[in-house]
C-alpha cells in the first residue's frame, strides 16, 4: 500500500496492547479521499485535522478548532501520519499511553483538492511538499473551501488552517462552540470518556 511505511512513527509511538486506537490494517481507500476532523481531550483539549493522501491520513492538530471566519487564521502542527482506520476511532488512549485522554468524530465526509499552479492542478502530496494546499470539504458540520499554508517558527514547521472566502463561510457561525457532540455517536467527550451512551 502507498504510504504503509509512513505509518511507522505511528506505530512506534503506542502499544497495541495498552490502547484500543487502530494499528492500520485498512488498506482500501474509497472512491474520494476522506477527512475527519477528532476532537481530542489529551494533555490539552485541540481538534486533530487529518486529511486522506496516499493510503495515511495526514494530520494536524489544530488548538482552537476550524473557523467558519475567512479572517481567522488556525494555528495547525503536523503530526504523524496516522492510518485510514483511524477516521472511525471514537474512545478513551488509556493514561500512560502516547497522546492520553478521550477522543471523538467531531467531523468527518469528503474532500476535494482544489490546489492549482499557474492552471494547473497539482496533487495534495505535492502540495503538502511545497507548503500549500487547498481543498473543499463535504462534511457533516463543515463545508467549502479551506487552505492549508506552512510556515517556520524557532521550533521548527507549523501550518495555519483558513476558511476560503466562498458562499459558505460564516463568520456569526462557530460550531467549535455550539456543536460539541460526536457525529458518530451523538455523544460529548464526557459521556465517551465516562463510558455513558446517550
């Protein structure tokens, strides 16, 4: 499978026998690259932005969560690439365990690449390479266009996630805030992490 061996900080990082987090035995991507967006209660609360490229979820955590606001800039810091079956993980990283602490979907559905160099189209790999990309999202709760740009910081790589100016940005509309529930499940971080469906 492309990006299999992508996959082995991931793997590093956990033991299987500790976490119920997926080892990444889905090979199969689907029709059109997937997104998911997990809200992610570990040492800090952020939301965990992954994007379907070439077998991996590519992925970034973003602190503040997605903005409907074109004029606000989400601060995004790559982490590993993680496997495709960790788009459906919802549950508790027990204590101990890298990046401890409750997971849910916040949100997931599809994504279109919209990334283009002087007309043509460039390949979200390639755009990722050279530190910008631009994609539409069909989510549940998110929808339209959104970019990806890196910068430097004194400790290294970061990137910042911003809201196209399209038909639907929404800057009266904050869903970090008003829709805190799972999109799987239906449940909050507290009824996952108490084990309480509701």
């Amino acid at each position: 499978m492309a990006g299999r061996d992508t996959l082995e900080g991931y793997r590093d990082r956990r033991d299987f026998s500790r976490t119920p987090e997926p080892q990444g035995e889905q090979d199969a991507a689907g029709a059109h690259p997937r997104f998911v967006i997990q809200k992610h209660d570990a040492t800090t609360l952020h939301y965990d932005f992954r994007l379907e490229v070439d077998g991996v979820l590519k992925s970034w955590a973003v602190p503040k969560g997605p903005s409907m606001s074109p004029k606000e800039k989400r601060l995004a810091v790559p982490t590993e690439d993680h496997p495709l079956d960790y788009a459906d993980f919802e549950g508790v990283i027990p204590e101990g365990s890298y990046g401890a602490g409750t997971v849910l979907v916040w949100d997931r559905g599809t994504y279109r690449n919209l990334t283009e160099k002087e007309g043509k189209a460039v390949g979200v790999a390639e755009a990722l390479r050279r530190g910008h990309v631009s994609f539409r999202l069909e989510g549940e709760k998110l929808r339209g266009g959104y970019a990806l740009t890196r910068f430097r910081t004194g400790k290294g790589e970061a990137w910042l996630l911003v809201k196209m100016d399209d038909a639907e940005a929404d800057p009266d509309r904050n869903p970090v805030g008003t829709e805190p529930r799972s999109v799987v499940s239906g449940r909050t971080l507290e009824e996952i992490g108490g084990g309480r469906a509701e």
